[in-house]
C-alpha cells in the first residue's frame, strides 16, 4: 500500500496486485529530473540551422552509401544514402546543396562519412512516398517497404532498421508493445510526444500490427506520466486491440526485455530476443515516424528531442532537423546558464559524453544532456571493489558484475563470456548503486569489445582454411 500512496492520480487506473505483476529483478529508482522540461511543448527551432552535417551511419548495421555529390541541389526528404546491406536509408533533411561528403565527429566516437547540405530554407519538399490516407487495404509486403523507404529505424536510441525488425517477426511473433516508459532521467520527448501526438502514436501502432498481421498490442508507460497515460487511454477509446499499461517507475523499466516481462510476464532467455517469446518492441516515436511515412508520405527527416540538465539555461523540447549540430541547440535553449562538465548524447545511465559540440543529431538521439560538475561527477573518488554485493542485487539480467570487472581487469575475456558478459544491457544500475564508484559499465563495454574482436579472429580463420 506504501507504494499506491506515492503514486497518487494513478491509484483509479491500477491496482497493487496489477504492479506485483509487473515486475522485473533488480533496478534502480535514481531521480528524475524530468521536471525541467516535462511541461515544455514541443517546439520547431527558433530558426532554422545554416546547414546540417548528416552521417550516413545512423542505425545498427553497414554505413549507408552517399548516392549525391558535392554541389547537388536536394530537397526534404529526398534520398541521399542508399542502404548497402542491413540498414536503412537516409534523406535530407532540409533543402539546398550539398556541401561536402567527408569525415566528420560523430556522435558514437571518431570520424564518420557525412553529407554536409547549405539551408536554403525554402523547406522544399520533394519525397518520392505515395500517401495513403486509408493504409487498411495495404498489405504486409507494401507496408514493410514503405517503411523501408522511408529510412525508419528504432527511435528510441537502439537504431535497428524498423523494416527488418518486421520481416524477421512475422509469424513468430503474437504481441506487439510500444515503448513509451523513458525510464532514463532528465529525457521527456517521448512524454512529450505521447501528449501531444498520441493519435498519430496509436493510428502508426496499428499499423505495425497489420504489418506483422496481430490482433494485440499494448503501450507501456512509466506511472510518473500519468497525464500521458490517461490521453493515450483516451486516444485509444474503448477498442479492445491496444491496452495502455501504466508500469512502475523503476529503472530500466524501458528496456525491452524488462518491458516485455513487465508487461506480458514472458521472461527471455539468455541470448534470446523478444522474438523468441512472440514479443515484438517499437519506440513511440517509431510508431508515429510510421504513421508519418505510410499515411503521410514523409520520410524519417526530423525527430522530437530534450535539450536539458542544469547547465542548460532554458531547457526544451525540439522538433529538430536530423544533422543538426549539437552546438546549434544548446543555443537554441539559451547556452549555458552554468560552467558546464559533461556533454551527452542520451541520458545520464546510457549516454555517451561528447568530445566536440560539432556533432550531430542522429535518428536514435533523444536527448542533449549538459551536465554541472555537482550532477555528472561522482562525490568521492573511485575506491577498491568492497565485495557487498549491492551491483548484484540491481542488476536486471541476473549477471554478477562484481565478477565480470574482475575478469576484465584481469583481462580472463572467457571467464567473463562464461558469465553471460554478452548479456549486459548496459544501463549503469551497478555503476549507479556502487559505493566504491567503480565504472563497471565501461569496463564491460570494453570487454565486449576484446570478445568481438576474437570472434572475428576466429571466424576469419575459420573462413580462411576453408
């Protein structure tokens, strides 16, 4: 009961034994900070950017490849990076010329292929999508490549190509979830989006059920956006085909496997996709970039992000160009109010810190977090492991993070395998509860990595005696 007395308006739509239901292990309850721009609208940029540098690497699988040169003229929505394997394609995202197709700084690290386009900003529109105002008579096959077309991939920072999540679900799958949790502190453009969009949220969720030829889907969100659960309810009415689930506020409540589990009770096994127990988890905003793409004719050019944290003098939520640099909306939401500590794409459990402001949004970014030295570092310095146990008891897929840092540290790369390393999610629970303030979850990222370069090994020697 202690736990429906904190949860207030909610306490009409859900009862104790529905939340006992929802539960997953571990997880942590760190504080939100959301206040900071949970009540701004969404807003298009004060004006718009003089030119936009666009990766072509803006999803999980092969770098796209630049199908426009220097000195083109090319409006929104236009193609300008074709896939060249797993991916999805990309479209420009204001009209102009294109300025340069060269290395830039990325938002994941390093130096990426980008096609850099001067704004004319005559927002020139020049897709090649058909709309279809009524989608009800379109089938999977035409659905999934107007998807395809249209560049779409998860918006909720993970970037698989929606199409191929699609193809590979139907068929096994019989439940389709929209993730609208946005467990992550100080992140509410999906919040936002469920406010103010929701019926674009839930006309692009039925879509996506067609697609994959399902009857039942649902929309899990945290129980601290009451406001957004009580108007997704009433967006879906009194249709029996999607349930809006309001789910407790824990983190990574968000993750998929923990979203599933919250929401169906159906755990998967180590290794194991959602798939595997007829799951199939899209982002909100995934769901509304569909709608956009099959109803409207537009391609994925543009997405709804948080400029926030306590270094940010008016924090906001934008409508924002794809390309846009990280630079331009910072000042967008009035600069630095404050001597600023760590940049990040994301959040502060999962993002990643920039090392130039020169980067650009990607279609996953969604957020823009700028941190205070009081809110990014840690109050004491990184001590010795204490062996208590507490990274344990927060870990949301069952590992031993105490262990898997040992045998990082030591470099033992197949004991840490032998421990399901490969099955972290990385969220920073154990990084967040730790007392001794150990970075475990860059030490498991490296890791990871030295574990996929010796499968490559392997598996070019393996290709080479045969």
């Amino acid at each position: 009961m202690e736990l429906m007395q904190t949860l207030g308006p909610c306490v009409g739509l859900i009862c104790e034994v529905d939340f006992l239901k929802q539960s997953f292990y571990g997880g942590v309850h760190p504080r939100g900070y959301k206040e900071l721009s949970n009540r701004e609208a969404v807003r298009p940029l004060p004006e718009a950017p003089a030119e936009v540098v666009i990766p072509v690497s803006m999803h999980v699988g092969a770098p796209c490849a630049p199908i426009v040169a220097k000195g083109d003229t090319v409006t929104v929505g236009q193609k300008i990076a074709e896939i060249t394997g797993l991916g999805s394609p990309i479209h420009a995202s204001v009209s102009g010329t294109v300025k340069a197709v060269e290395p830039r700084p990325y938002v994941g690290g390093g130096m990426v292929n980008a096609i850099v386009i001067e704004n004319d900003c005559q927002n020139t529109f020049g897709s090649d999508l058909t709309p279809h105002p009524d989608p009800t008579g379109l089938g999977t096959e035409e659905l999934i490549e107007i998807i395809k077309q249209a560049g779409i991939t998860g918006m909720g920072g993970a970037g698989f190509p929606t199409h191929v999540k699609i193809s590979s679900g139907i068929g096994k799958v019989d439940t389709m979830i929209l993730n609208g949790a946005e467990c992550e502190p100080y992140i509410t453009a999906d919040h936002r989006l469920m406010l103010e969009q929701g019926e674009n949220i839930v006309a692009g969720a039925r879509i996506l059920m067609q697609a994959l030829g399902l009857s039942k889907g649902y929309i899990g969100v945290e129980a601290n956006k009451m406001d957004a659960v009580e108007h997704m309810q009433k967006v879906v009415g009194e249709t029996a085909d999607i349930t809006v689930m309001p789910l407790r506020t824990r983190y990574p409540q968000g993750a998929e496997k923990q979203l599933i589990q919250s929401i169906t009770g159906r755990e998967i096994p180590p290794g194991g996709l959602p798939a595997h127990v007829g799951c199939a988890v899209f982002n909100v905003g995934t769901a509304a970039a569909v709608y956009r793409a099959v109803v409207e004719g537009k391609p994925l050019t543009e997405r709804i992000l948080t400029v926030t944290g306590g270094a940010i003098a008016k924090p906001q939520n934008f409508l924002v160009p794809l390309g846009t640099s990280f630079q331009f909306l910072i000042d967008a939401a009035g600069g630095f109010q404050a001597e600023v500590s760590r940049v990040l794409t994301g959040g502060p459990m999962m993002g990643i810190a920039q090392y130039d402001l020169n980067v650009s949004i990607i279609k996953g970014t969604n957020a823009v977090l700028c941190m205070t030295a009081a809110e990014a570092a840690p109050h004491d310095p990184e001590q010795s492991c204490l062996r208590c146990g507490r990274c344990v008891n927060v870990c949301p897929m069952h590992l031993t993070p105490v262990y898997l840092h040992l045998y990082a540290e030591k470099g033992m790369w197949a004991d840490a395998e032998a421990l399901r390393l490969m099955d972290c999610i990385e969220c920073g629970s154990c990084s967040y509860i730790c007392p001794a303030r150990i970075p475990l979850v860059q030490s498991f990222r490296t890791a990871k990595g030295q574990l996929r370069a010796i499968a490559a090994k392997q598996k070019a020697k393996e290709a080479a005696k045969a």
